[in-house]
C-alpha cells in the first residue's frame, strides 16, 4: 500500500487510499490462521472455488503443517491466480475458469471436484475454499439443461436486475453441485468450510450458492422467480421443477452433520478499516451499512443527498468526514436504441455516474465506488472516481451523463474523464466499496 495521503491536499489519492486498507483487510491470510483444524487422522482435502479462492489456497498451503498432506483443487475467475510465494511448494492444484457466464473450464473443474469427493470416509476431512464468484465458476447443469443453457439463463438473469439472493436461489436449483450438492458428494467425511462474504448479510448459503451449506429456498421459489423475471427453461426442466425432483439438500439432511461454517472475511470488516484509517487523517468517519441493495443510480441518489447536505453543514453528518457503505447493487440493463452499441460497466461505475447527475456540482464532494474484487462487471476497471468538477468536466468535452446512463455506460464516461480506478484483480472479494469524502 502506498503511504496515506493527506486528505486536503490530495482527495482522490486518499480514496483510492481507502479502497486500498478495505482490501488488505479482506486479504484470507489475515485472518485464516485461527480457523484452521488440526490434521486429520485420513486424508485432508481442499475443494473451492470464487475470485478469492486462489488466494485463500496459498494462504491454506502456508498455514498447513508441512509434514502433513494435502491435496485438492480450486477454481478462480481467469486472471485471478495471485503469484505463488518464493518457496511455497503448490500442494493445491488452482485452475481458472469464466465469471459471470460459466464456460467449460468451470464445467470440468466442477466434475473434477465432485470426482475427487468421492471415495472419502468419516476420517478425512474436506476444506472448503469459497468466495463470491463461485456460482458461476461451479459449473454442472442440472438434468435437462445444457451449458448453453446455463449460460442463456445466467445472462439473463445478470440483465433483469434481480438481488443476489433471487438470482442464486435459481442457479442451485439449476446445478449438481451447488445449493449443498457439493457437501452431499464428500459425505461422510467432516466438511470445514472457510468464506470471504461477499452479499448482504453474509449468509454462506447465499456467497457461490452455497456449494456446501443446506439450502432452505425450494423448487417452487425458483420457478416463481424464472417466472417473473421472464426466463424461459427447457420443459422437462420445468417440469422437474414443479414435482420436486431438482431439490435441494436442507438443514435436516445427514450430510451436514458436523459441518462447520468460519468466516474469513465479510464486508463490515473492511469498511470499519477504512474509517479507522480516516479517523487517523483527522476526518470523521460514519459506515451506512455493508448490506445496502437496490439499483445502482438509485442508491446514488440517496448517497448524493446525504453528502449535499453534510457539505452545507446540514444532517446528522460533521464535515470534514468520509462517509462509506457497501453491499451488492444491481444494474438493469436498459433496451439498447437502434444503432447505439451495448455500453460497459459495473455497478460501481453505473453509482458514480448516478452520483455526478444527483449532485449537481456540489462544491467539496469527492467519491470513490469500486468493486473489492477490482474488477468491475466485465471491464478492467475496479470503478470509478467523482470530483466537485466532474459535471464541468463533462461539459467542457461535451459529453451528457444522461446519454451515457441512457445506455449503460459508465466505463465510457469515466474513461473520457480519466476517472477510472483501476487496481488489476485483488484476489478477494468483499463486494461493493463506496466512499464520499465531504471536506
């Protein structure tokens, strides 16, 4: 990390500060040392997958006693395997596959895992590496269903602005090995699972889909979400929906007997890093919450409000103060006018394009939004930055907000601008960060 800036004199460089320290306090070896088990008397296997599971392998590989074995495979999003430490012998094989539409990479991984599940008895034990990302790196398709179809159904529910919930309580009902299915596979051997939080409210049954924990969503909530989304499936998939057969394993079921679930990292506990480092530079700090959902452009609207009105020294806020939340918007994507292509960007993007139209150059107001995993949607950009003058910037290269929101297209903007905030993956991911710097 780079030294802390001084907030006055160098605003953007002390948000990008921020994002830093909520990062490094998402990192697995941080907090992993203490939620290791001892060595089993049978075999120890590691299975996981999601943006952080690469990372979270070489922190397992480090921990791990050296005179014990240990073997297993993860699956990360490609470009997503940090560097192996000088040293440190690779017992946990890393492969990497495609995220947020799932390829064959990820299909073969997931067969490999369920295969090396298999065969264990009640004196091994299975870690399980899981992190946000994982849903779409697990790949299996439920009976009936194709990887094409997976992938249609996938992008499709990326584009219709569902919340992570929603959208995950479909894909266990549409997989073999998610929603518990995977736990089902190691059963009867002792299942740890260690997981980064990367959705409101840390439920591990909602991060990847809960490969390894019960499942209490059902059949019927899945088909009644393909229903209102408009997300057609294959009758015989529907079918095996409405009767039951496409299941999922619940908190009753014997293969979660002694199964324990430790948080390694969540997003609150990044975001109360990121206001300790401002209370250092002498600012107020104030976290909204880590489970903020809605529409992106929405929940600026909110945001902007809150910093207008601090910044006219009005609200419960006191300025000079930096003002962070997190959680997992959504973006729906709009119908694209003829002859306009497709725009780019994620949801921290679409926020501070929000934020630039909402505050209306407010004078004093900076803001920094990205995605913790430093990936935003599908671009290189972890986000974006505002400024008190990003509006009059605009103007001046005669570039509207509003056209650029029009399409969805935010990468754009903050490209033309120079604000874009780009980190290269992070090799964790605790979800959506977002700082306002009111001076």
């Amino acid at each position: 990390m780079t030294p802390q800036p001084d907030p006055q004199q160098s605003p953007k460089a002390f948000l990008r500060y921020l994002f830093e320290t909520a990062v490094a306090r998402a990192q697995p070896l941080l907090s992993m040392p203490g939620l290791l088990p001892p060595p089993p008397r049978g075999r120890t296997l590691v299975l996981g997958a999601g943006k952080a599971a690469g990372a979270m392998a070489h922190a397992l590989e480090r921990l791990w006693p050296t005179d014990k074995p240990l073997q297993g495979l993860v699956v990360t999003r490609y470009q997503h395997t940090p560097p192996r430490p000088e040293g440190l012998p690779q017992r946990v094989e890393i492969v990497e596959a495609s995220h947020p539409v799932p390829d064959q990479a990820g299909m073969v991984a997931s067969q490999r895992m369920l295969a090396l599940a298999s065969g264990l008895n009640a004196d091994d034990l299975v870690i399980c590496l899981v992190s946000g990302g994982g849903s779409s790196l697990l790949t299996m398709p439920a009976e009936g269903l194709t990887l094409a179809d997976k992938q249609r159904i996938n992008r499709e529910l990326l584009a219709c602005g569902a919340p992570i919930g929603e959208m995950n309580t479909v894909r266990k009902h549409l997989s073999r090995i998610k929603g518990g299915r995977l736990a089902a596979a190691c059963f009867p051997a002792k299942v740890l699972t260690l997981t980064i939080s990367d959705v409101p409210g840390d439920d591990p049954a909602v991060i990847a889909s809960g490969p390894t924990v019960p499942d209490e969503t059902t059949c019927e909530q899945a088909l009644a979400l393909l229903d209102r989304y408009h997300i057609a499936v294959p009758v015989s998939v529907r079918e095996s929906l409405q009767n039951g057969s496409l299941e999922t394993p619940k908190p009753d079921d014997q293969v979660f007997a002694g199964h324990q679930v430790l948080m390694v990292a969540k997003p609150m506990q990044s975001l109360q890093a990121a206001a300790d480092a401002a209370r250092a530079a002498g600012l107020n700090a104030y976290v909204l919450s880590d489970e903020i959902e809605g529409e992106s452009r929405e929940v600026a609207k909110v945001h902007a409000a809150l910093a207008r009105a601090t910044a006219r020294g009005q609200g419960p806020f006191q300025k000079p103060c930096v003002i962070l939340s997190g959680g997992e918007t959504t973006v729906t994507l709009r119908p694209q006018k003829p002859g306009f292509p497709m725009g780019k960007g994620g949801r921290g993007g679409e926020f501070c394009l929000g934020l630039v139209m909402a505050l209306q150059s407010q004078a004093g107001v900076w803001a920094l939004a990205a995605d913790t995993d430093g990936i935003d949607g599908v671009e290189d950009n972890a986000g974006a930055m505002v400024t008190p003058d990003s509006l009059q910037r605009c103007e001046g290269l005669g570039l509207k907000p509003s056209e650029f929101a029009d399409r969805n297209d935010s990468y754009c903007l903050f490209e033309a601008l120079g604000d874009l905030v780009i980190t290269g993956p992070t090799h964790t991911n605790v979800n959506d960060f977002r700082a306002m710097l009111v001076l």
